[in-house]
C-alpha cells in the first residue's frame, strides 16, 4: 500500500494538481488537509474517475480534512475521542469542534488525516487550544493502542510543529517568540512518541523540508519547515518498505506551500514487484 498526507491548501483551486500526482505516483490513500471546504461542495469526480473514494470533512472556507483511498474504506470518524473545540471568545467544554480529524479503516490500518491547529501565537488562546488537542490526540492514541497494541495506525498530516532546530529553516520563527517551535509544542509531539508511535519517514529520509511560506522567496532560497509527518504505531513502522518527500510539488503553476510525504506500506510482508520504489 501507498499512503501520503499532503496539506493541499484549497482542494478545488488545485484538484487537477492533487489527482494527477496520486495517479502519477500510484499512491492508493490519500490523506488531505486544509481542503477549505464542505463535503457538498468537494470535486469529487476527478478522483473517482480516477478510482478513488473519497471521504471528507469539512464546515466552511477554512480548515478541512478528506481521504482518498482505492482501497475499501470502513468506520470513517470525524472526531477523536476527547478532542477538544474552539471558537474565539469562548472558553469551556462546549467549544464546537473544527474539521481537524478524520479517520478510516482501510485493508486493516487505522489511517487519520490530521489538521493540528496552527497557535497562532504564543500568547494567543489558539496556542492553549493547540496543546489541549494534542494532549486529547495523545490520550486517543493510548487508548487505542492499549486496546489492540497490534494495531497498524497511522497519524498522518500537517503537524504544525518542527520538532527538532533541523527541522527549522525560516529565519522568522523563533523560539521564544514564534508557535510551531517553542518547547511545549516540542513535548507535546515528544509525547505522542513516547505513546507509541514513531516518525516513519525520517529513517529513510533524515532531511528536508515538507512546508516554505510563500513570502520573501522562502522556497527559492530553501527556508521552509519540516511540519507534515507521518507517525505510525509499531506494527505499521515495521511494516514501512519505502519513503519519499516530494518537493518538486513546490514548483509549478499555483502550488501548495506544503509538499506531499509519502510512504511504503507492505502488511501482508510480501514485496510486491509491480509497486515502484518511491525513493532513490
């Protein structure tokens, strides 16, 4: 199986874009984020022409989540147990929730395209609301794993967190001053680490940036960010055969600032010699 993650940034201005890398790169789920709008109002039939169901979820212009997969897809969710909602000038358990999650079952692996909030700043209540929703993330994560240790699941999606100074390009965010890199935020993907889960592409691709700002030709001169991950429970890492970070989806006409991540899944623990390598 062929999983990735982009953050596409509006699914209808770049639809053609989206399916044409899936069916080029024979990528069999999909997980979107940022797709900006409502389930109605989805381009669906370019996927499904192209072979794909898809699932999505969505309220208004912002935020969004979908997945595309060839693949049978069952028990879809919209929610994680415990995640928590927002909504500006608000405060308490009664938040409605944002499109920030959906999850699948799909050939036996628990796939969630996840949205994490951005923060915004650090001394902004969408900062608390972002480290209460991985806390939350965390929490479903131990329950779920605790229930079916054996479970091949897959975290997938933009992060909105750098967790580590390599993976931190931008001269314009700072710790100390700047989200996506202070040292809460740090812990908190530190944690879903330590509930099981690993970042199954950096041992096949140590470097490189998933995320360049359109402003100030970060992508030109290579000041971007590493934020979109895919993490995996240990039966899916060690069923994990390939992987590849697609930055050459920057360029073009009208690109995501995000690049797509991808990864090889092989469950079953047989090659399959008709699936090209996705890296080299």
């Amino acid at each position: 199986m062929r999983l990735a993650t982009w953050n596409v940034n509006s699914i209808r201005a770049r639809v053609t874009r989206t399916v044409e890398f899936a069916v080029r790169e024979h990528v069999d789920v999909l997980a979107m984020q940022e797709i900006k709008c409502r389930p109605d109002q989805f381009p669906y039939e370019p996927f499904e022409a192209a072979g794909y169901e898809v699932h999505a979820h969505g309220l208004n212009q912002w935020n969004g989540v979908a997945i595309a997969s060839r693949l049978p897809v069952d028990d879809v969710q919209t929610a994680f147990g415990g995640m928590p909602g927002f909504a500006k000038g608000m405060e308490g358990p009664d938040q409605p929730q944002e499109a920030r999650a959906l999850g699948a079952l799909i050939d036996g692996m628990r796939v969630w395209s996840l949205y994490v909030p951005n923060g915004r700043g650090l001394d902004d209540p969408h900062y608390r609301y972002k480290l209460d929703w991985l806390a939350a993330l965390r929490a479903h994560v131990c329950d779920e794993l605790g229930r079916e240790p054996g479970l091949p699941l897959a975290l997938v999606g933009d992060f909105n967190i750098a967790p580590t100074d390599a993976d931190n390009g931008d001269p314009t965010v700072v710790e100390g001053v700047s989200t996506h890199v202070s040292a809460p935020e740090r812990d908190a993907f530190r944690a879903l680490e330590d509930a099981g889960l690993t970042d199954v592409v950096r041992p096949l691709v140590p470097t490189g940036f998933t995320y360049w700002d359109y402003k100030q030709l970060r992508f030109p001169r290579n000041e971007g960010m590493r934020i979109d991950f895919i993490l995996g429970s240990r039966a899916l890492a060690d069923a994990v055969t390939g992987a590849a970070i697609h930055r050459d989806e920057r360029k073009g006409e009208a690109p995501s600032d995000h690049v797509p991540v991808v990864v090889d899944v092989d469950l079953a623990g047989g090659a399959d010699d008709d699936v090209p390598m996705i890296f080299g």
